[in-house]
C-alpha cells in the first residue's frame, strides 16, 4: 500500500509499525507524535495501538498508519503478523536499559531478514530526558544503526523532542523508497494510481533457488 | 413538554439541532446536488426554570404515591371500572391489574358518554398503550405523558387536581377519591407544564420540499438499548428499521444531573442552532480525525428517516428513562419564532409541505404537524448502514460511548454521516427522490433476481456452487480465497452494468472508498449471505481437522487459570468485569451472525473499544497508555472467557472474505490483533521456543498474503485487473520462489538459508514466509 493517486495529487499511505520492548515508550512515542499528547500524571487514560496521522509532505500527501505491538517476549512470535506488508519500522529502545537496544538489534536482524532493505527502519533511542541514567552510549547506537542501513533518532516524548523530525524523516525515505519502486516498476504514475485498489503480482523469478545469505549481515 | 425524570431530554434537542446544523453547513459548503437549502428552527419553548422541573418529577411520585387511588386493586373489574368512570370527566382514568401478577394491564378512560380501553403491555422492562409505538420505563411515565399528550388515547388523561398540591387533603386512597375530583379544572401548575417545551426541526431541501422532523418521534424509535443498556447490546443492523433509520447518540449514564443541569443550560432555546461552538467538535470527527470524546452525549437523537415504505413497523419500541421531548399541537401553542437561525424559510411550520398525502404512520401522536405525515420505515433488510469510509472502521469512531457498558452508540463522525445521510434522504424523499444508496441496493438486488442478467446468472452460480461445494483437505484457505475471488469477480459483473455505473455515478457526495464498501455489501447481502453458514461449517470442519479448534480449546483452560498477568497485562490495568464480559459475548454472538465480513469488523471495533474502557478504568490514577503492550494481553484474556472457536471461524471468515482495501485501516489492525490473540492462544503449548513462530502460522500467514497478492481485489468500475511484475529485494537478496499461478499450490521451501544470527528463532520453515513477505511490500 505505498501510493494511491487520487484526485490531483498524489497521496501515499504509508504502514509503519512499531517494535520495542514493553516499557520503553513505543505508545507514548505515537501518541506524543498523534495526539501531542504525554501522559505523565494525567488523569485521562488513552488508547494508542493504532493511529493515524495525515502529512502534506512538500505538496504530497501522506497517510500514516501506525501500528503498535506488544512488547513482551511472548508475543515476539506474532511479529510478523504485524509487521508485514510495513513500508516503515521505528524500533524504540529506552536509553537507561540496555536490554531494550539488545532487543532493537534482534528485531533488525529479524526485519531486515523478513523484509530486506525494502523497509526503512529507524532506531529510536527514548527518554534522552533521562540521559544522566544513559546506559546505552550514544556513539554504539549510532554506528549499529549506520551499520544496518537504519536512521538512529534521540528522542523524549515526555519533553517532545525529536519526535517530529523521526516521522518526518521516515516519511521522507519512505516516500523515496515507493518512488524508486515507481521508477523500477515503469510507468509510475498509472502504476501508483492502481496500487492502492490491488495489483496482480507475478513473479518474475519462477526458479526455486535457495535462499541462503539473505541478509545474514545483522 | 419534557416527561423528563432526571435529563437528557433537552440534550436531545439540542444535540439533533447541534448534528443537523453541522450537517446542513456542510451539505451546504459542498454544494451537492439534493443539498438542503435553507433551514429552519422552530425554537422550542424550554423550561428553563429547575423548579418546573423537578415539579414534573413531584408530580410523577404523587402519581406513584396514589397509585391505589387511579390503580385499584384485583377485585376490581372492567365493570366496576366502566361504571365509575361513567359521567366523570373526559379524560378521568383508572388502571385495572391482573388478576394474577397484579401488574396494571388495562388503562380505562372516560370520553364522552363512554368508556375506552387500552391494554397495557410489558415488554422486556418497558410498557406501552397497545397500539402506541411510545414505550415508558413504568407506567407512572406513561400515564403521566398521556395526561400531557393523549397518543393514541381519544383522550389526554386528566389528574385531579389535588394531586397537583402538596399535600392531598385526604388520607383515604381509592378510585372514588380519584374519580371525584377529576371533574376540575387542573391547576396552574400542569397548563405549564404543557407549554414548556416545544420543539420541532425544520429543514427545506434544495427543491423545496419543506421537512418537519419531530425530536419526539425520533427520540422514541429505538429506545430499546437504552432499556437493556446493562447487559444487551443491539447492533444496529440487528435494530427494528425504525431504529436504525434514526440517528442515535448515546447516553451518558453516569452523572445524571450534570446531565440535567447542562440539559437545562442548553434548553434555553436562544441559542442558533448551528452555534459556533458545535463546528469545531464536528468538524474534527467529519475529517476522520480521532474522535473526540463526546462528554457531552447525554440524550438520544434520532432523525426520523424518509427511507420508508407504508408498512408499519410491528415491533415495539422501548422508552427512555432519558425523557421524552415533544412538540405541542400549533393551535395549543403559537410557535415561538425568537430564534431562527437561517431564514431561508419560514419559522413556522408550514403546510406547504407536500406529505400530506401519504398515509399516517402508526406512531401518531397528537403533537404531529396537522397533515404532516412521514412515512413509517421499511423493513430492515432494505437498509443498511450507511458506508463508512475505510477509517472509519475505528475504534476511536465506532463508539463513543463513555460508558463501556450503555448501549450502541455510534461515532462522532459516523454519527454526523448517518444525519446526514437520514437528513438528505428525509429531504429527497419529501421532494419526490429516494436516496441514492438505497436505491442502489434495491437494484442490486433486483437484478440479482432478475431471470437472465449476467450478474443473477452469476449471484445463482455463486450460491449454488458454494452451497454444494467444500474444501479439500488442507484446501480451507484456497476454498476460501476462490469465494473471495469469487466475488469479486461477482462484483466486476455487477459494475459492468450500465444501470450501476449510472447509480454510482450520480453518487457524487460519495468517495471512492465508501462506494467500494456500498457496492461490496451489496453483494454481501445477495451472495455471501445465502452460503455463509455453509462457509462457517466449512471452517469448522478445517480447523476441527487439522487440529486448531482442539489446540484453542486445550488451551483455554490452562491459560485462563494463569489471569492477565500470565497473558503479560500489566498491574493495575484493568480488564473486563463480569457484566462487561456477558456484553461482550454478545457482541461476539453478533458478530458470528453476521454474514458481511465488514460488519464483524464493525462489531469487533465495538468489542475492542470496551476492552480499552475496561482497561483505562483500571489506570485512571496512573494515566498509563495503553498501547499494544497492555491491549493484547488484555484482548487475550477477553478471548479466553469466549467461545474461542467461533471466534477463530469468525477470524479466519473476515480474514479471507474481507475485501483487502478494508485491511489497511483500524479494523485491519484490530483483525490482525485478534489473529494474533487467537494464535498466541492455540499455540501456546506448542511453542516451545518463545521466538518461534509455528510453520502452522507461517503457513497460514503467507497464504493469507498469497491471497492479498494474487488475488488482490480489483477496484470498482475497473474491469480487468492489471498485471505487474514484482521484482525482488535489492542488493543480493532477490527472494527465489517458486512460481505460482493464479491460486496455484503452493509447496513452502524448507527452512534454509538462514541467516546466522537468528539461531534462536523457529527451527522448522519460517523463511518460507519471509521469503514472501517481500513479495508483499511490492504491492
């Protein structure tokens, strides 16, 4: 579901999901970034697995489906489920604890496996507000995330920060991924006007080769 | 005049006034065709004084405290009853019990030179007059509003007076008491009462059609949730017509008299009825933002619909403990013309309004229009919802109930929909038109039965062939996936027409995707519900066979045992209590006996949204998000207390019948969290390794987006399906594949070529799916 045209201009639809360990912030990310909204000690109590967010990126416009996930290791199994067919992954990871990078890590391994480079990932270290409890060094976050092909943000939803320029950012790349697969597909603006209502997909590679090396890198 | 015994019938009024002021600003900035031109408030006269008010509520206890007086006891019989109130006053009344439950059962009143009777009738908590479509929690409300309104009665029943006074001079309670007295003059105190309120909406449509929209009749149509609001829940589609023909707000069950008192503030009838404050709230739920949460949904509105035939609608309606808002006949009352907000028409009611000829509905009462009739509703099977854009399929939207356990409610923006849609059809069909989506719908069916169209020959085919047919072994999903294609092929036949595509053209105030859904449940309703029982059997028998349904089951217990806190859910959130649960269960129930996949999804969103009130009710204090991390452990859970194998059929139902562009939005998501839920359930032994996702899954998984991609739905109106070449990853990781035809089998690759680190991970078959998750992201 990367682009649509509709009527005049072009509108990409966007799914991105978001992975990390329970507790590190993923929902108060989306929220802030949604709703800006926190809830530190308020007394309203908000849902956030799914939400939506509608960008005009320079004259484009862009639907942003976000889709959250359970944290825990027991659900790890159900990854895929939720993240297939993501044209964008945020992997949060709290900076105090170093468990939560360990399980970002896991997670590119797994994306980058499932989903090769198709997916833009973006590593997101939250509650730098926290940083004097910063247990994950800056300089190892931001290598791994250069060495894995994915963006590394800082950011706080409790301060708001750092928040807008990850989605922005995401979307940007995103929208350059769908527009090179436009390009590589040919004619893209017909294309991107039947991809939203379902395209037939034949493959091109009919030949069952082993599908060893994909991706072993991580 | 409000029959109101603790608010919410102001916030009636008002909130119909506060929709259709917004939905006519809109209609009007997009200057549709049949848009609504001009409107007009007939302002109600409101109490605006509390201690009118709550002398409404004093006169309801006196009513009660001589309920001896006007109800005597079994020994009296109809006789005796007739032979009182013979001579006395038209209007005087007595209400004679049953023998047996000694509930009241018949209402005897006095007219001129005789008596007529009434049968009182119980139905589930509410009572009525037999013949009125106007149902009371008890029947103190009920006599008391016929004592302001005769309804069906010849006659307004008339209290003596010295009920009205404080303190009744006598102590001896009796029918002859009763009866003495009401040959006065009422006091002061009821001709107020009578006055109080007023109301009445009025719009013109763009071709003149003048509409009269009674709040009182769209308040009593449909009451029955709020009757049942602790343990019932009725869908909408599940609603008489009437109801679901109407606009419906929910109740806000909780802080009744703030209720009352914002009732009250509202109720002061100056206010333009397309107010400044209503655009902003509105206008965020119309562009499919978040809804927000309507704190102040206290009433019930209903827009009386024009999507009507001449049958009257046999069930009944259930009353409101919220009150019942009513016009008074014109001549009674002059109308009040203080504040018209557009004047494009006239403030009073006029009788230009070119209904008169058809014929009365059966839920007349005195304070309709003289001459103004609305034509009662049409059967249920003849209207649906209207369609919703695809995020509207929302949690956020579905419901806005504060309260997870009062009755259906229905979005913001929905909800603005619906009035608009019930408006405009009120507004057309007045004018001499029929909706367009109704119409739509009719056609579609009609051409379904027509002998020798394309599209019947190929409805017929479609039920005949799935109703004899069944899966192969292992074959569910493929079964599944033809019926999909299946109809979607149905679909394309049917868009073919010339007949359809002029409909859907003249459609212009629709978008694409609410037109895909318009078109996608009619074929539902013509195709998919002859053959889905047949579907479900078929589902059972797979997954019975293949071992899913006994995994779910032996699960269950074990899991169940373990709480929320096994599932992963967090202290102090909350999960569902046992009412909430049992409401629950039925919106599961409601959702297994709905054949359109769209509709579960409507019923599943329903059923999440409680799950996250019942879940906020537990973090209030801490202000936790909830997000994933507390949902699906939570949803698990819910899962759990539920029949896990229909659900698993109805999960499996929508998954594969589902049109795929309904995927992508809110109800994609919460289907997916359901999948997941189910999964977590069913695998819960088997799982060895916590990373490990089952070849089962993976299996299931690929085949679910094998069918996204291969049998991708093709849009309305294109008629063949275009074909595009995938190509695979970047850099070295093309994804080798077999090829596959079109709904061809496919054989999984063994697990190899595994990348080094992910030792961890599942032992058998995972990559296979990996391989064609890739596939995917090209779509």
């Amino acid at each position: 579901m990367a682009a649509s045209g509709a009527g005049g201009g072009k509108t990409y639809s966007f799914k991105v999901v978001l992975l990390g360990e329970g507790c590190v912030g993923k929902t108060s990310l989306v929220l802030r970034y949604c709703e800006n909204k926190f809830n530190d000690k308020h007394i309203t109590t908000l849902q956030a697995s799914f939400l939506t967010k509608k960008l005009n990126i320079t004259g484009k416009r862009v639907n942003l489906a976000i889709w959250d996930t359970a944290g825990q290791e027991r659900f790890h199994a159900l990854g895929p489920i939720y993240y297939r067919d993501s044209n964008g992954a945020i992997l949060v990871y709290d900076i105090t604890d170093e468990d939560s990078f360990q399980k970002v890590k896991n997670w590119v391994k797994e994306l980058r496996k499932m989903l090769g480079n198709e997916i833009c990932l973006c590593i997101v270290g939250n509650k730098i507000d926290l940083d004097k409890d910063r247990h994950v060094s800056v300089e190892e976050a931001e290598s791994y995330a250069e060495s894995v092909g994915a963006k590394h943000y800082h950011t706080s939803a409790k301060l708001n920060k750092g928040i807008e320029e990850l989605f922005l950012d995401l979307c940007k790349r995103m929208m350059e991924t769908a527009q090179a697969e436009e390009r590589l597909k040919g004619n893209g603006a017909s294309q991107s006007a039947s991809n939203r209502r379902g395209v037939q997909i034949v493959d091109d590679e009919p030949q069952a080769t082993p599908a060893g090396g994909c991706c072993s890198s991580g | 005049m409000v029959v109101d015994e603790g608010g919410g019938g102001g916030g009636v009024v008002e909130e119909l006034v506060e929709e259709v002021g917004l939905v006519l600003r809109k209609r009007g900035r997009r200057a549709v065709h049949g848009a609504v031109s001009g409107t007009t408030a007939i302002p109600w006269r409101s109490s605006r004084s509390s201690s009118r008010r709550s002398s409404r509520r004093r006169l309801l206890q006196r009513l009660k405290d001589w309920e001896e007086a006007w109800s005597p006891p079994p020994p009296w019989d109809r006789e005796e009853a007739q032979s009182a109130l013979r001579g006395t006053q038209p209007g005087s009344f007595l209400v004679l019990r049953d023998h047996v439950t000694c509930r009241p059962r018949l209402l005897c009143v006095a007219t001129d030179g005789h008596v007529t009777e009434r049968e009182i009738l119980f139905s589930d908590r509410v009572c009525q007059l037999s013949g009125s479509r106007l149902s009371f929690p008890d029947v103190f409300q009920l006599l008391l509003f016929c004592s302001f309104s005769r309804d069906v009665l010849p006659e307004v029943l008339r209290l003596p007076p010295w009920i009205f006074s404080e303190s009744p001079e006598s102590s001896e309670l009796g029918p002859k008491m009763w009866l003495s007295a009401s040959s006065e003059n009422p006091p002061e105190e009821k001709s107020e009462a009578l006055g109080s309120v007023l109301c009445c909406l009025q719009m013109t449509s763009s071709n003149g059609a003048l509409c009269v929209v009674n709040p009182l009749y769209l308040h009593e149509h449909g009451d029955e949730w709020l009757m049942q609001r602790p343990l019932a829940q009725r869908p909408l589609a599940q609603m008489p017509p009437a109801q679901r023909s109407l606009v419906q707000r929910p109740l806000a069950q909780s802080s009744r008299t703030s209720d009352l008192r914002r009732d009250q503030r509202r109720l002061s009838g100056t206010r333009p009825w397309s107010g400044a404050g209503l655009i902003p709230k509105r206008a965020v739920s119309l562009d499919q933002e978040p809804a927000p949460d309507l704190g102040d949904s206290s009433g019930v509105v209903r827009a009386r619909s024009a999507d009507s035939s001449k049958t009257p609608v046999s069930s009944g309606p259930a009353s409101s403990t919220s009150g019942v808002v009513l016009r008074r006949p014109s001549r009674d009352s002059p109308i009040a013309t203080s504040s018209p907000i557009t004047t494009s028409s006239p403030s009073a009611p006029s009788p230009l309004a070119p209904v008169s000829h058809m014929s009365p509905s059966p839920h007349r009462v005195s304070w309709i229009q003289d001459g103004v009739w609305l034509p009662p509703p049409s059967p249920p099977s003849l209207l649906h919802l209207p369609s919703m854009e695809l995020d509207s399929l929302s949690v956020s939207s579905v419901e806005e109930d504060p309260d997870p356990l009062s009755g259906l409610a229905s979005s913001s923006h929905r909800l603005a929909d619906k009035v608009r849609h019930r408006f405009s059809a009120v507004g057309q069909a007045l004018g001499g038109l029929v909706c367009p989506k109704r119409r739509f719908r009719y056609r579609v069916q009609e051409m379904s039965d027509r002998r020798g169209s394309v599209f019947a020959d190929g409805v017929r085919t479609f039920v005949d062939g799935f109703l004899q047919k069944s899966p192969e072994r292992d074959g569910l999903t493929e079964f599944l996936q033809e019926v999909r294609a299946s109809l979607t092929a149905l679909r394309e036949t049917l868009l073919e027409h010339v007949e359809i595509q002029g409909l859907l053209d003249a459609m212009t105030d629709m978008t694409d995707a609410e037109i895909d859904i318009l078109v996608e449940r009619s074929i539902h309703k013509v195709a998919l519900k002859p053959v889905a029982s047949h579907l479900y059997g078929c589902i059972q028998t797979s997954r019975s066979s293949d071992g899913i349904l006994d995994r779910l089951q032996r699960n269950q217990r074990p899991l169940q045992a373990g709480g929320v806190g096994q599932l992963g859910g967090s202290e102090g959130v909350g999960v569902p209590d046992q009412v909430t649960l049992e409401r629950i269960r039925e919106r599961w129930d409601t959702m297994h006996e709905a054949y359109s996949p769209n509709k579960k999804v409507e019923v599943l969103l329903k059923v999440c949204k409680n799950i996250y009130h019942c879940m906020s009710a537990g973090t209030e204090s801490t202000g936790a998000v909830l997000g994933a991390d507390d949902f699906l452990p939570c949803l698990s859970w819910v899962l759990l207390q539920s029949d896990v194998v229909a659900l698993q059929v109805d999960t499996e139902y929508m998954m594969e019948l589902l049109d795929p562009t309904q995927l992508q939005g809110e109800g994609g998501y919460y289907l997916t969290s359901l999948y997941a839920a189910l999964f977590f359930i069913s695998s819960f032994r088997t799982r060895r390794a916590v990373r490990q996702l089952s070849v089962e899954a993976q299996q299931s998984l690929s085949q679910w987006h094998r069918r996204r991609t291969l049998h991708c739905d093709h849009p309305p109106r294109r008629k063949l399906p275009h074909t595009i070449h995938s190509r695979g990853g970047e850099g070295g990781e093309e994804v080798p594949q077999r090829g596959r035809g079109r709904g061809g089998e496919e054989v999984p690759q063994p697990g190899r070529g595994r990348g080094g680190e992910g030792s961890e991970e599942g032992e058998g078959g995972p990559r296979d799916s990996e391989l064609r998750l890739k596939k995917w992201k090209d779509v």
